[in-house]
C-alpha cells in the first residue's frame, strides 16, 4: 500500500495549491486551459490578456473572426486547431448552456476543444467540483516515480490515482504535484538533494545514481574547448596564363 498519507503531508507542507493559469472568470480559465495544449502556462498567459480584452464574454468570442483569434493565440502553437475550438466552444456556450460554462463533466467534454483533463481543470478550480484528477505530463511522470501508477495512459492514471487518493485531495494534489515537478522533479534533471518526497520515493535512488554517473562523466571530459574563429583562407592565386610555344624551326 502506497503512503499516500505521508506524501500528501509533505506536499502541503511544501506548497499552497494553486492554478498557474490567470483568469478572472469560468469561461476564461476554460480559454486558457484550451490554449495550454502543448504549450507553457507561462507563455498562455502572456497572450491571454490581449485575448480577453478583445473576447472577454462567450458572445464575444462566439462571433469572433477566426483569422482574428488565430493572430492573437499564434504563439501558443497549433493556432488554427485551437482558434477553432475557441469560436466553436463559445458558440456552444451561447446556444446550450446561455453562455454560461457548465458544472457537469459530461456537458463540459462536448464542447468543442475539450477533453477530460480541461473539464477537470474548469470545475476543480473554478466550482471546487472533485470529479476526477488532473493528468498533465507532471502528474503523470512524477505520479509513476513515486509508484502509485505504472500506466502511460491518463486516462488510466486517472483511475489510479482517484482509487488512491481521498476525494477530498483529488483537486490540490495535481496542483500540488505541478509545482512540484516545476520546481523541483524536473523531467531533464530532477533535483532529488532538496525534494522532500525523496525518503519515501522509490525510483530516487535510480535518479540519484544516475545524476551522478552524468556528473562524473561530465568531469571526466572536462570542460568543452572553446573552438577559436576560423581563419580565413587566402585567396588563390590566380595562375598565369601559359606562354605559347614559338613554333619549331624546320631543319
């Protein structure tokens, strides 16, 4: 049986859970959540400001210009899949739910743009609704180093980590273990020296001597040489044109 109880203790003690999207409404947090598909929280929300100013109600954005939505949101990547989900998620917002984003997961995934783990996101932190765990890369990297799932699949993680975990911890643990995983468990080089779960975490050992044996490999070659600029090579010498023959004298 998995500690959850003692890894739940130690994420609180570390972090205050908390949404890293900006929103001031349901409807913009279900905007950004759509917008975060491949991309950073960080860079959505820097194009989300611009975005609400210009669509700040599902009526807005419902009537928006597509080649508008995809200007503003370019730099999220996958611009023209996600200007639509926006325009049709809001036109779907106007004509069944009165503009008004829905409390329910099953009304939630039917709008265009939206999968399980956006619904979940939405009513977790806009309407504290626990209808299931987040699954971001985060969750599910850091959830299969502690060992409480062995699947790849969100959808699976999911259903493992709602069997384990209270469904009164099901919303602050992924906020909680996204912080984590950005601040501490980072995918390229996880920083097992100051992460708290590191006791009771099973694959710490693995990382541990991994990190290591990288470091020493590192030392072992030594810095990298700088490579100086590369010098010029001189023209070539234009060769002289050959001197013709006299022609032979005839004996």
């Amino acid at each position: 049986m998995k500690d959850i109880a003692k890894i739940l203790e130690l994420l609180h003690e570390s972090y205050t859970p908390s949404c890293a999207l900006l929103y001031h409404s349901p409807f913009q947090l279900l905007v950004a959540t759509i917008l975060s598909a491949q991309c950073t929280d960080e860079r959505v929300n820097r194009v989300t400001p611009s975005l609400f100013a210009r669509f700040p109600t599902p009526y807005d954005m419902a009537d928006a210009d597509l080649a508008e939505v995809e200007r503003l949101i370019h730099s999220t990547g996958f611009f023209r899949n996600k200007a639509k989900s926006l325009v049709g998620m809001a036109k779907a917002l106007v004509a069944d739910h009165n503009a008004d984003v829905p409390k329910e997961v099953d009304a939630l995934v039917r709008l265009p743009g939206v999968a399980r783990k956006t619904a979940n996101v939405v009513l977790g932190t806009c309407y504290r609704i626990a209808a299931g765990v987040v699954v971001d890369t985060h969750v599910a990297r850091i959830s299969n180093l502690l060992g409480l799932t062995q699947h790849s699949d969100p959808v699976k993680i999911e259903r493992d980590l709602m069997a384990l975990l209270p469904e009164g911890e099901w919303i602050d643990f992924s906020h909680m273990v996204i912080l984590h995983g950005r601040k501490v468990c980072a995918a390229r080089r996880p920083d097992c020296e100051n992460c708290t779960l590191v006791k009771i975490c099973p694959s710490a050992h693995k990382v541990v001597k991994m990190v290591a044996a990288e470091k020493s490999l590192g030392e072992k070659k030594g810095p990298a040489k700088k490579k100086g600029p590369a010098k010029k090579k001189s023209p070539a010498k234009k060769k002289s044109p050959a001197k013709k023959k006299s022609p032979a004298k005839k004996k």
